[in-house]
C-alpha cells in the first residue's frame, strides 16, 4: 500500500464484560477517565479515512466521547455471538468503504501507545493488499492488527469467540512490549494496570 491509500480503524467495544461485574468495563475509571476512552484517544485518527467503535448499543457510557475524538458508532446487533461478529462487521463496513487497509483495536487494551499504532500503519502502507501486521505479547498474536483489502472477505464472514486468531497466523509481527497489550477483563485486573 502506498501512502495514498485508504486506510479504516475499528475499536472492539461490543464485549459483555461478564467478568467484569455488573457494570460495562469500559466506563469504569482507569487513571482519571473511563478505560473505553484510552485506546481510542491513542489511535492517530488523522491517518485513517474511516474510524469506527464497534459497540453493542449506539447509547454506550463512552459514545459522546467516542464520537468527539472522531469516530462514528456502530451498533454490532450479533455482539452476543462473540469478537467474531464484531470484526465481521467492520470488515463489512470497511469493504463498502472500499478501504485499502483496516486496523482492528480492542477498547480494554488501554495501553498500546501511539507509536505502536503508527509503526502497525507504516507496516501496511508499504505492503500490498495481502498484507497483515499483527501485535504479539511473545505467547500469542493479538490485535491491534491491520489487514489489506483483499483480506476483507474472510474478515466478513467470522463468528464466534475467536475472533481474527487464525488469520493472524499468517502475519508479519510488529514488535512491541507484551505489556503493552495487556487487556482488562476483571476489576483485579483494571486495578493491576493502575498501579
């Protein structure tokens, strides 16, 4: 991809917090405002044409904030099936965009800096439409990922919990810190990465 192509980002925010408790996880306080908003103030919105938060109700404690920084909410109505959906649907979304690239985010990852974003985003604008970078924590590839057009349709047709695992085998990895894309499912672990 060269630096004329267009590139789309979705953030992942349609999970249950089932682990979490009671209230969504993504609006509980992490370091003086909510966890949801962390991951998608990181992300470089200027360098993508299209940017999403995948969410499982437009009405979510996060969207006024969301939609400041930029990015329109889309409501996954199959959150329920799992991550699956959610990458389904931005696949879909980036298709018909006619997006070059989309970068998948999880919105409990709070800690990915910017520049991690930024070296995802070089990767894919040097590679062709068959390009895939992948984050990994040494254990496992994880998002944040990017992935070139002609990877749109498999994208589109996932369900289930796991997400875009098996595609992302096939990526070129883009190194960063392990903890850098520790996520949060719990409130110990919320309480962890605070300290």
């Amino acid at each position: 991809m060269s630096k004329n192509k267009r590139l789309a980002v979705a953030v992942l925010a349609a999970g249950a917090s089932q682990r979490f408790g009671e209230t969504d996880k993504l609006g509980a306080d992490f370091r003086g405002e909510k966890l949801g908003l962390h991951a998608v103030r990181a992300i470089p919105r200027d360098r993508f044409q299209n940017a999403w938060v995948i969410s499982a109700k437009t009405s979510h404690p996060c969207a006024s904030e969301w939609r400041a920084m930029g990015f329109d909410i889309r409501a996954n109505l199959q959150a329920g099936e799992g991550m699956g959906s959610s990458v389904a649907l931005a696949a879909s979304l980036a298709k018909f965009a006619r997006a070059d690239g989309l970068m998948i985010a999880l919105a409990d990852m709070p800690l990915v800096p910017t520049s991690h974003f930024e070296k995802l985003i070089g990767a894919a604008l040097s590679g062709g439409p068959d390009f895939i970078g992948t984050s990994t924590n040494d254990e496992a590839r994880l998002p944040p990922a990017i992935f070139g057009s002609d990877h749109f349709g498999h994208l589109s047709m996932l369900k289930g919990n796991g997400g875009a695992r098996e595609i992302l085998s096939e990526g070129a990895v883009i190194d960063c810190p392990a903890d850098w894309l520790r996520d949060v499912d719990t409130p110990g672990a919320l309480a962890a990465l605070a300290k």
